[in-house]
C-alpha cells in the first residue's frame, strides 16, 4: 500500500468517523438526560436525506404526512393529560405546538415546493424532520419517564421499527442521492478532496462547537445539565426533567437530520438506510460509556478510520471488524468500572 492509497483511506475514515460522531453525541445527549438509548437516531438521517430528494425533485414528500400524523396524535395525548378544568388558553397551545405547524408546512410543500431554492429546501427539510423529535418523546416517551432503561428501550427499538416502515411506505425502496452543497474538488498533495467532503467536516466541527458553548456557557445547557445528573434534583429547583426530554429530543432529531443533509450527496440514502448509520454512532457511545461527549467523538473517528481501512483490506468482513470494536470496551468496563443491575 503506497501512501497515497493510505492518505484516501484514512480521509475517508475521518470523514465517515465525523458522522458518526455527530450521532453519537445525540445518543449520549438523550441517554444522559432522559436514559433513553434511542435506536431511532439514524432514522432522522434517512428521512432528512430522502425528504431532501424528493423537494428537489419537485414533490411533496411523504414525511409531511408522517409528521402532520405525529402532531395529531401528540396533540391527543397531550389533550386527554390536562387536569380539569380545561382552560382555552391550554387547548390553543396544544393545536399551536403539535398541529399548526405541520400544516403549514404540508401547506407550503403544497403550494411551492416546486419553486424552492436550495436553502429553501434545506430549510423545509429541517422544517418537516426535526420536530418529529419532540412529538415522539410527547407519544411514545412522556408518560413513561420513570420506567426502567429495559422499558424504554424495548419501546424505542418499537419507534425505530415503525418509521422504518413509515419511511418504506413513504419514500419506497429506491435510493435517492441530492445535488452537493458545495461543487468542485480541491487537491490536497497526493488527494483530491470534494467540496461536498469539506463542508462536511467544517459544519461537523462547527456543530460541535456549538453544542460545547451550549452546554457550557449557557442557562438553558446547564439546565439540560443539571437534568442529566438528577432529574428530581432538578425538578426542586424548578427543572422541568418533562420539558428537558423534549428539548434533548429536538436537539437529537436536528442533529440527526443535519447529517442526513449533509452526507446525502456523497451516499445513496435508503428507507433503512438510518439503522446501520445510527448504529455505528450507537458503538461510538458505549465506547464512549453514554457519558463522555469526548470520548464518543474520538470513538467515532476510530470507528470511521477502522471501517475504511478493512473495506479496502477485507471488505466482506468490515461490519464484524467495526462492531468489533465494541467487545474490548465491554470488557474492560465489566471489569474495572462494574454498575450494579438497575432495579
């Protein structure tokens, strides 16, 4: 192997590795604060990339339906969890928050989807993608924030599931790629490197740039914060752990379709194409313990470069050598970090 074969690998590993790290970070975010291990990350990707294809392409997609689904029936549940007597002034915040705005944006989908610019397609794609995240937590997760970690996740792997489905029933089973965000190709010594690869990187790092100074400098991170360490404790200051899920949920789902938008040019998305993406940021986070930020970030770009370099080696074996990775970290915390069983 020359060293310029060993310089495209190891781009390539970092590339794939900034992706992962994003998802990995979501999940170590919602864990953290609601204890949810969220299986449907990845989904979020695949409906951001395949939503993206069909704006482009003129047509309305079908997450508009998905997501004006979603708000109905969270604004149902919200509706039959008020105390009486009911107030007006809480049934028009229900129908503002869970159906006014998927109906304006099947509204405009409607109307001028076939008129959008790109930054216009961009932003209806993170219009109609994000808040999928909080009206999930609102059905699926809400009522049953005390319930062990096994519930929960039995009842996410439930969500993942459905909008795998949603997603094959919506966008069918052809793969769409879009148009880069950035054309032209840059050479970089031996390597030619792609506009679309650079923006990836700069907005990965930008993105988690962001979310440091957000959990660090200011109220509402250290809120979110103060939630992931105690939600009761939280709760007697005047945290709502309620209100913290659903913000945790919409940071998720933004970061998940972020990544969705952003490696949408450079890889065919497919209806299921989200699990195997998530899943990759979801080994990220054990290594990470689900609790440091860093050390999934830095697990993630292992996992990147390692996929990379035994795709070129033995790439009938990649997946295994990848979640792999996964087996030393598990035993090594088995045995010099043990957690008692939850109860």
């Amino acid at each position: 192997m020359d060293s310029a074969i060993l310089l495209f690998l190891f781009q390539d590993g970092i590339l794939g590795g900034a992706i992962y790290a994003l998802l990995a970070v979501a999940f170590v975010l919602l864990f953290s604060v609601t204890r949810i291990i969220f299986i449907a990350q990845g989904d979020f990707v695949a409906y951001a990339g395949l939503t993206l294809s069909a704006l482009e392409r003129g047509e309305t997609p079908g997450s508009v339906w998905m997501l004006l689904g979603l708000g109905f029936v969270a604004g149902i549940r919200e509706f039959l969890r008020l105390h009486r007597p009911i107030y007006g002034r809480q049934v028009a915040s229900i129908v503002c928050r869970y159906l006014l705005l998927p109906l304006s944006v099947l509204l405009l989908c409607e109307l001028g989807v076939g008129a959008l610019g790109g930054l216009a397609r961009f932003m209806l794609t993170l219009a109609i993608v994000v808040p999928m995240g909080p009206f999930i937590y609102a059905i699926f997760f809400k009522s049953m924030a005390e319930s062990s970690i096994l519930n929960l996740l039995i009842v996410s792997v439930g969500v993942h599931w459905m909008m795998t489905g949603f997603g094959l029933l919506f966008f069918g089973a052809e793969g769409y790629r879009t148009a880069p965000m950035l054309d032209g190709s840059y050479e970089m010594g031996p390597l030619m490197i792609s506009g679309q690869s650079i923006l990836v990187l700069l907005l990965t790092v930008v993105i988690l740039l962001m979310l440091y100074v957000f959990f660090s400098r200011s109220l509402e991170g250290k809120a979110l914060r103060a939630a992931a360490v105690s939600s009761r404790g939280a709760g007697l200051v005047g945290i709502s752990p309620t209100d913290a899920g659903m913000k945790a949920f919409l940071m998720a789902a933004s970061i998940g379709t972020l990544s969705g938008i952003l490696i949408s040019p450079i890889t065919t998305i497919y209806y299921d194409s989200g699990f195997l993406i998530g899943l990759k940021g979801f080994v990220a986070a054990i290594i990470g313990g689900f609790a440091s930020y860093p050390i999934a970030v830095f697990g993630a770009l292992v996992i990147g470069v390692a996929e990379a370099f035994s795709s070129f080696w033995v790439s009938a074996y990649k997946e295994i050598i990848v979640f792999g990775l996964i087996i030393p970290v598990l035993v090594w915390r088995s045995i010099f970090n043990p957690h008692p069983e939850e109860e």
